[in-house]
C-alpha cells in the first residue's frame, strides 16, 4: 500500500554562496597547480608561451563555466554532463557520457588526486629518497576513501570540510607566491632573465600538438569549474549563487595560478611527471568531447528554444568560442602528432555501446538491468529523487 502522507525524496538544498565558492574552487586549486608548470613550459617551450597559456586556459575555463550557468538554470537538475545530453540529446549519448565519466574521467582525475597528496604526505617519511609505490598507493586509497566517505555521510559537513581545505590551500599557495617574490627580490636572475622581452618567448614550439597538450594541462590544473553543476538541486537560490559563486571562485584561481606560475619553480619526479602528462591526455580528450557535445546543446537551446525560461544567459557567441576551443583540443593533437593512446580512449569511449544496444534500444533481457538497479539501490542504502523524467 502506497502512503499517500509521505513526501517526495528530494535532495537538500544545503550549500550557499560560501560553499558554492569553496566546492569550485577547492576543487580547482588541487594537485594539477602543482604538476602542470613543468608539462605546460616543456610542451610550448618559453616562459612567456607558457603564462599566455595559462591565461587563455583561464579565460576558457571562465567561459565554459558562465555558458554551464546557463545550463543551469534552463535545466536546474543535478548531474552535469550527463542531465544536459539526457535531456537535450536523449539517452543514447547520455549513455556513453555517463560511461565514459564514471569509467574513466572522474577515476582518472581522482587518482591523480590522490597519488599527489600521497607523494607529499609521505615525502617526510621517506627524506631523501623515493617513498615505496606501495606505500603511495595506500595512502592514495585511504585519502580517496575519507573524501568519498565525508561526502556520502552529510552534505554540510563535506562542504565544511571543502571551506576548511579551501583556506588552507590559498595559504599555502600565497605563501610559495610570496616567498617566489622574495626570491625574484633578492636577486633571483633566473626568473628574471626569463621574462625579458627579448627572451620570454625564445625557442617557442607552435605546433598544433604542442599547443594542444600544453592546453589539456593547464586546462586540466583548472578543472573543477563545472562541479557546481553536478550539484545544482542542493544550492540554495540557484539562479543568484550559482553565477556568482562561479565568477568569485574562477577569478581567485586564476589569479593565485598566475602568480604561482611566475614564482613557483620546482622539479618533480619522473614517476609523478609520466603520471601526470597520462592522466591529462586521457582526461582532456575525453572530457573535452563530452563539454562540446554540451555546449553545442546550449547553443542549440538558444537557437531552437529561445522561450525556455532562463535567470541568467550569456551571449551566444561565448558558448560558440568554447566549442571551437573543445574541437580543436580533440582534434588537433591527432591531426598534428598521432599516437596509439587517442585510439584507446576513442575505442573505449565507444566500447559502451556493447551495452547500449543490446540492453538498452533493443531491450534484450529487460528484467535483468532491473534486478541489477534494485540490487545496488537496497546495497548502497540510494533512491532516486522525485522529479518528472
């Protein structure tokens, strides 16, 4: 018997301005600051390539999030990526974006993450030498575990902890940007020489693949703009926090990764570098796909569906300049420099569509995807929310 007292499972809208502005960006300021300089400067070959890199990676990074509050705001439901494909494009390509991000670019990004906290973590441990993969590994583990177990258990306490972190974080970059300039100050002529005119943009490499890596990983250090959107049904007022708390949070990362770029010099492992440069190659490929296929969905809403209802729109020729970004990220650096990995990850990206069609558009098996839902909903204590799909 159905109880017809019982209110509809919705999701709490829990997180404000502040923590709008600490989930985006203490998300952005994570380990890619720390790994992407050397990637970036190797890749376009000058300190003055490298900077325009990271400032046009920041003014991408802010447009593809102002055209994301569109989004936002026409279609006010939580899941980002796959939410707006599901409901723009229907289910078939949010079926393979919904893959593609649970299987490989959140657990990509993840690791990455948490393998950067275990290397400076256990570096005091470990003086002087290289700390045991193993031990690396573990506590990567435990760090993506307390992370995931904070999150799961009270969205006012995860987005406690997020303000906590956030702080600690800008500290601690304003502290290596403020000792870079006392280093700059009392003689450093390294940096110096560096960013003359006659030498900021020596032996700059302008190939397409080039151009493209180097974007991938600063694109990749500034990832986290769209997190805001994976949690729209919990902000409260969305139509106000959400454009601000992005515009707040993507402007004082870009700032600090300015800053942090022109101070900050260090040299990083082999193991870390090979990690990194992989995890952004296989995140800016796929990611970047899935962001213009959304975007030209925006696109699409205001050419087609300009009566839809929206708080907060931005001229159609931004979401336009992104997806023109997006392309040539995608495209360009199998054009230029073809390599086996972009094979990989298209052929996976393409592997879903072993489920899809068979279970899916031709409903082979109906009852079995069903029992699979019904199992992990009752074994990870979940519901859908009520909303009208």
């Amino acid at each position: 018997m159905v109880d017809k007292g019982r209110e509809p499972l919705k999701m709490k809208r829990a997180i404000g301005l502040v923590g709008g502005v600490a989930l985006v960006s203490g998300t952005m300021i994570g380990s890619g600051i720390f790994m992407s300089p050397q990637f970036v400067l190797s890749y376009v070959g000058s300190p003055g390539a490298s900077l325009v890199i990271w400032a046009v990676a920041g003014v991408v990074a802010m447009l593809a999030a102002l055209s994301y509050v569109e989004l936002g705001t026409i279609i006010p439901e939580s899941g980002g990526e796959f939410i707006y494909i599901l409901r723009i494009y229907g289910s078939c390509p949010a079926f393979f974006a919904a893959v593609t991000f649970i299987l490989v670019v959140k657990p990509f990004s993840a690791a990455a993450m948490g393998i950067s906290i275990a290397e400076y973590a256990m570096a005091p441990v470990y003086p002087g030498c290289q700390p045991p993969q193993l031990a690396v590994k573990c506590t990567a583990a435990v760090a993506i575990l307390i992370v995931a177990t904070v999150n799961i258990l009270n969205v006012r306490l995860a987005v406690r902890v997020q303000v906590v972190f956030l702080v600690a974080k800008v500290v601690a970059l304003t502290v290596i940007v403020i000792g870079g300039l006392v280093e700059i100050i009392q003689g450093n002529n390294v940096i110096v020489e560096n960013f003359k005119v006659e030498n900021s943009f020596k032996g700059t490499h302008y190939s397409a693949s080039g151009l493209g890596m180097a974007f991938f990983q600063g694109l990749w250090a500034y990832g986290g703009w769209y997190n805001l959107n994976c949690v729209t049904e919990e902000l409260k007022k969305p139509e106000v926090n959400l454009p601000r708390a992005l515009l707040i949070a993507i402007s004082l990362v870009t700032g600090l990764y300015l800053l942090v770029n022109v101070s900050y010099l260090t040299v990083m492992t082999p193991n870390e570098l090979m990690s990194s440069s992989a995890v952004a190659v296989t995140w800016g490929f796929t990611a970047w796909f899935f962001y213009g296929i959304t975007l030209s969905g925006l696109i699409y809403l205001k050419i087609k569906k300009p009566e839809l209802p929206r708080p907060y729109s931005v001229p159609i020729v931004l979401p336009i300049l992104v997806l023109l970004v997006a392309i040539f990220l995608v495209l360009a650096p199998i054009i230029d420099d073809p390599q086996i990995e972009y094979l990989y990850v298209a052929l996976f990206i393409l592997s879903g569509a072993i489920i899809y069609v068979p279970f899916i558009h031709f409903k082979l098996c109906p009852g079995l995807l069903t029992k699979v839902t019904v199992f992990l909903q009752l074994f990870l204590e979940v519901a859908p929310a009520d909303k009208n799909l």
